[in-house]
C-alpha cells in the first residue's frame, strides 16, 4: 500500500483473478458483468466472480469483504448513486485498496458526507439534507431524537460524524438546523473496522441515475465506454 491509502496498481490484467463487487442497484449487475466479459476478452484472465450486496445501504460485511480480498487480484465495483448508498460502498472499496487490492469503482459524483469543524460545531454538508431535516423537523418534540437517530442510522450521518472525531453531547448543524448530539452509536460488530478514507480518491464518474434508467443495449454500450478508464484505474 502506498502512502497515501492507495494499493499498488498492476503491471497486466493476465492472469488477473477479477473481482465484481455489485451493490445491486438497477443494471449494476449487468454493468459488472459486461465489463467482466469484456476484459475477458482482452486479456488471459485467471478468473472472473461477481459479490453482490444484499443491501447498497450498508457496509460490506467481514465475512464478504474478506472474500473478496482472498480471491481477486482486482476488482471492478459499482454504484452507490445515493448519498448513503456511496458512502457506505466508498468504505468498502478505501478498505479493499489499503488491503493491497486496486479498485476501479464506478459512481456518480458528489454523493459522499462531508463533516467539518467551525469552532465547537460539526457541520454537515450532505446531499439528503433536504430529507433529513423535514423529517426531524416534522416529529413532536418528545420523540424528536428517535427520529434523528432513524435519519442518522439511515442516511449513514453518524459514520460520517465518527470519522469526524464527534462524541455524544457535540453540536451539529444541518443546514440552518443545529442541536446536540444524544449519541453516537457503535458501529454493528460484524462490519470491518471504519476506514480512514483516501483523500482525493479517483474514481469513474457516471451522471446520476443514469444506470437505472438504461435498457440492456444501453448498459452494454456503457461498459464499453468506461472500459478504459477501467483498464487505466487497475493497471499503471
């Protein structure tokens, strides 16, 4: 692993173990393996598997990942496509490259948390904030922090508050709404431990929604297309 998180690209994709990590978003499945396909023919691959998530709002589990790691020697990932959805496939893909294990991963940009630091308030910068917060907003008073807790477990807030070094009984603000922490629950046990995250990261940025709405034609002329950039992101 390189200094900076990132795992050592290859030299060749022959007799590479290829490695298809879907979240199971619509067409995801059918991208990764047309890619997959694809690269078999350019090259002697070793083997191709496809894993696929049971849910794109949640982490890879242990046992999952670590599947992953033992049998490919690359992997081609896709598509969070919503802020919790990304947010939890990113931590699945930063945890594969500092394993040693390149990735090419294929999103839509713009889709992770972002928490900073203004004084003693943690602000969060989301892209579901607009659903977030009616949500709370909406809920009576006494029940206003299990509606929080609903919002920050779903929407993947309190990972992204944890990296951030945030503790129950810290400030937030979302948007123009600010409150105190109550909690910060742990994270379950059988995920891997939180990645640190790679600044920076570079990813195969696709428009948003776009996969979804695509026939099988449609998803089949798209892996040709990112095939490239495929091929850029696992070889140096």
């Amino acid at each position: 692993m390189s200094a900076d998180g990132v795992a050592p690209r290859l030299k060749t994709l022959d007799g590479v173990r290829l490695g298809l990590l879907s979240t199971g978003k619509k067409n995801c499945d059918l991208l990764l393996d047309s890619i997959g396909g694809l690269l078999a023919a350019d090259y002697n691959l070793a083997a191709v598997r496809r894993w696929t998530k049971p849910s794109v709002y949640r982490y890879g589990s242990r046992r999952r990942l670590e599947e992953v790691k033992a049998e490919s020697d690359a992997v081609v990932a896709a598509i969070g496509d919503c802020g919790h959805g990304s947010s939890c496939t990113f931590h699945d893909v930063y945890w594969l490259e500092e394993q040693d294990l390149p990735v090419a991963y294929i999103d839509t940009p713009g889709r992770l948390h972002k928490v900073t630091r203004s004084g003693d308030v943690f602000v969060i910068e989301y892209a579901t904030l607009k659903y977030v917060l009616p949500a709370i907003r909406k809920a009576p008073e006494q029940s206003r922090p299990a509606a929080i807790r609903k919002q920050f477990e779903k929407q993947g807030i309190y990972r992204a508050l944890r990296q951030a070094g945030a503790q129950a009984g810290d400030r937030v603000r979302l948007m123009e709404q600010e409150f105190v922490l109550d909690e910060i629950p742990e994270r379950p046990k059988n995920w891997l431990p939180e990645s640190n995250g790679i600044d920076g990261y570079d990813y195969i940025e696709i428009p948003l929604r776009q996969l979804g709405r695509l026939d099988s034609e449609g998803v089949q002329a798209l892996a040709k297309e990112l095939l490239p950039d495929v091929v850029r992101k696992l070889v140096a």
